[in-house]
C-alpha cells in the first residue's frame, strides 16, 4: 500500500488529503525567491490537531519528510518542501475560539489571519499588537513559528512577546500543551518560547492563547528627512527616549524609487525617518528639536489619522518601489541600532562593486534592516551577483554584532550563516534539542540547523 492509501484510509474519507500536481505544486514553496523546492506526494489541509496526530504518527513511523504551511507568506523557504514529503497545511484551523476580554487573551487556531484577530478585537476595544508587514494575509501560527516582529515592535515587541500558551502535536503524534494562559509562569522550564521561532522543526503549533492589549489611541505621526543616512541613524537612536510605537528609516536609493514611481517630494533627502508616538502627543515638537541636532532638512507631523496616512506612505511605498525596477531579493538582518549608519554606508559599498541597485529600509528604532537588492529579470549573471550580494549583506551585519534573521526566519536559505555567529557547544545543544522532539528528524529538515 502507498503512502498516499495509507494516509487516507488512516484518516478517513472525509478529510482533504491533495495529490494531484497541479494543485501540491502551489503548496510547494513560499515567497523566497531562490529557495530549492519541489511538489510534495500530498498535502493535508487539516481541520484538527487529532488529523495532525494521525498524519505525524504515521510519518514518523515511516520516516516521511513533514512540512508544515501556514499561509505561505514566509521569506525563507521554511515553508517549501521535496518531492517525497508531505505538507500539512493550517488554512483550514482558522478559527477564533474565544476572546476573554476580562482576562485580555484570545484563544485562537493557528490558521488565523493576525489582522483577522486584531479587527475582532477591536469590537471589545482591544488590539493584538504584532503588526508584520503581511498581517492581512499571513497566519498566527506562522508568526509564532518565525517569531515575526513588524513595525510596532520597537514598542510592543515580537510575536513571543504575545504568546502565553500553545497547543502543539509532536513528530510523534502526541498532543501536548505549554505555557499558562496566566500572565506569569515559571513552573516549568520554559518549553513554550522554544517552540516560536522554531520555523516547524520541533513540532506543529495548532492553537495559540495570546496577549490582548488596551487599544492605543491614534498616534501621532512624525516624518524628518535628513541629508544623509548616517544623520538619520543617529536621530532614530535619540528619538527612542520619546518611547515611539514606530520608528523607521528610508534610505536615499529607495527615496529616488519612490520618486520615480509617485512623487511625494523627497527629491533632496538623503534619508527620512518616520515615527509615531501612541501616548502623548505633545511630545512631537521635542522630537523635532531633537531632530535638529542632527542636520534635520525638513520635518512635519499631525495627530490627524487621515494626515498619518499620507506621511507613512514613503515607508509602506519602499519595497513596491524597488520591485517595479526588476526582480527583487529581499534581505532581513538586526544589528544594534548604533551600528545601522555603518552597516548602510557599508552596503552602498557593496551595491557598487556588484553593480546592482541595493535599497535599504526597516525598523530603526530595533535596528531590524531590510535591504532588498534589484536586478534586471532574466539576466541569470545579475541574478547570481544579486545571491551573493544577499550573503555579504548578511556577513557584513554579523561583523557588526548583528544577526542573520530578525524575522523572516532562517529557513532553507541562511542555515550556512548560523555557524558564523553561533558556537559550534550552542550548535550542539541546538541539535540535541531537535533529537528530543524529533528523533527521526521528520519535520522540515534541512530548515533552521545547519
């Protein structure tokens, strides 16, 4: 008997186990450019954490390759799968189970669209903060495998910061449960936050209880534009003492993209930075003063949401912009946010000795940078020096006390760059951790551990 038969008399006929090509082949990969991937022999659409316990139980005792799929808006092939694996996918455990308003938690399936629960929460006057630049499309079940951050995170913090339990199916099928919905738990050891940011190779999350907040109040939104990248950086780390709830830069490259493409008057900037503040207001004309110190051109805000809207479109325009000049790799690295300047002025360096246009944009108030190197579709020389320009990028943030990943993840494409910044003893540990709870290394190998 096939594995595909088998699979499907063990979990019934009313379950959605795919195979034909045409339709595995979309599950296949995520939005990672270059990442290796191929049609995997079935997809289970899972409708329940039992479905999952059958399908990873049989494949452990078959030694079949899992890869477990959210909503595919990953940017590091840690969602793409061979040939001979089987996908499971959480589209279909998309529910809300409970918002506890007294408490301030909601209980949700891992299939759940991170904006969907922030609009439900807003009826009770409540938000669910982490804001990745995919919220309206990518699933909380994924931002907790990747432990994906986003724009408010300077304030607020990643998604771990908003996780308090979760239920998990082990590569052995058995269901287990971490963490307390409880605000404080130190029972245990704290499995919990092991598991985010694992990218799916220590279990598959099927349900989460997260951290509601008090809904903000509109920010205020400041933009400064400045005449060179090294004096924005500088402000962004001044700026911090005003506790903003978003603060991002905008380098010169992807200013003129932005330009070229919608006008918006950034024609003499060498760099802009953008920040709201969520608590008081009035604390935005000290801001600008402090703004001043450091070669300010030009700088406006407004309290008013409307006005908020157009001074953040230069940032929300950065990565459309350069898309529209060819294809595009985009690069996530962190560094400390007093290393930002030398790290841009670096990566300038780069984009002229591989000849390709680099854009640089991110999150300046945790130093979370988002280079995104341009080459022309179908030149495979161009496409070439763009991949390892993508490695440099990530080498030169490593020199500078940064880190692969901030929040796309590790993935398929950076297992080589852990072992430039992590000890072979951690290494080690990390992989003994994998042999614990996947000791037939069944799910997503290859990801995450070099």
């Amino acid at each position: 008997m096939s594995h595909l038969a088998a699979l499907s008399k063990l979990l019934g006929s009313d379950t959605s186990l795919i195979s034909d090509p045409d339709i595995t082949a979309s599950y296949s990969r995520d939005q990672a450019p270059f990442a290796s991937a191929a049609a995997p022999f079935a997809v289970l659409l899972a409708r329940s954490a039992s479905e999952i316990s059958i399908a990873l139980k049989y494949a452990n005792e078959n030694s079949i390759p899992v890869v477990t799929r959210g909503a595919g808006s990953g940017l590091s092939g840690g969602a793409n799968s061979t040939a001979d694996s089987l996908v499971i996918s959480l589209e279909k455990m998309n529910q809300i189970i409970e918002i506890d308003t007294a408490n301030q938690i909601a209980r949700v399936q891992a299939g759940v669209i991170n904006l969907d629960l922030d609009t439900a929460a807003k009826e009770f006057g409540l938000a669910y903060l982490p804001d990745p630049a995919s919220r309206d499309w990518s699933s909380l079940g994924g931002n907790a495998a990747t432990n994906a951050g986003g724009m408010c995170c300077v304030k607020y913090g990643v998604t771990g910061a908003h996780v308090r339990a979760m239920q998990v199916v082990l590569a052995s099928g058995e269901i287990i449960e971490l963490g307390k919905a409880t605000k404080k738990s130190v029972t245990t050891y704290d499995l919990l936050h092991l598991f985010i940011g694992s990218e799916g190779t220590l279990g598959i999350i099927t349900e989460l209880t997260l951290n509601l907040e008090i809904r903000p109040a509109a920010p205020s939104t400041l933009i400064a534009t400045f005449p060179s990248v090294t004096k924005a950086a500088a402000a962004a780390a001044a700026l911090l003492q005003y506790r903003p709830a978003m603060l991002e830069i905008v380098d010169q490259t992807t200013l003129k993209a932005v330009e070229a493409w919608h006008p918006l008057g950034f024609e003499v900037a060498g760099s802009v930075l953008i920040m709201q503040l969520d608590e008081n207001h009035s604390l935005c004309e000290a801001a600008l003063e402090t703004c001043k110190q450091f070669d300010l051109i030009d700088g406006v805000y407004s309290d008013d949401p409307a006005d908020a809207a157009d001074l953040i479109r230069v940032r929300k325009l950065a990565y459309p912009a350069l898309e529209r000049m060819g294809a595009t790799l985009l690069d996530d690295v962190a560094l400390p946010i007093t290393k930002i300047a030398e790290f841009v002025e670096r990566v300038e360096k780069l984009s002229k000795e591989v000849n390709l246009t680099i854009g640089i944009f991110g999150h300046a108030g945790d130093g979370n940078m988002h280079p995104t190197i341009v080459h022309d579709h179908g030149d495979l020389a161009a496409a070439e020096r763009a991949q390892q320009a993508f490695g440099k990028i990530v080498e030169i943030a490593q020199s500078l006390g940064g880190t692969a990943s901030g929040e796309h993840g590790i993935g398929s494409i950076k297992p080589g760059f852990v072992t430039k910044e992590i000890s072979k003893t951690v290494i080690d540990l990390q992989r003994a951790v994998k042999k614990v709870f996947d000791p037939n290394s069944i799910l997503n190998p290859g990801k995450k551990i070099p």
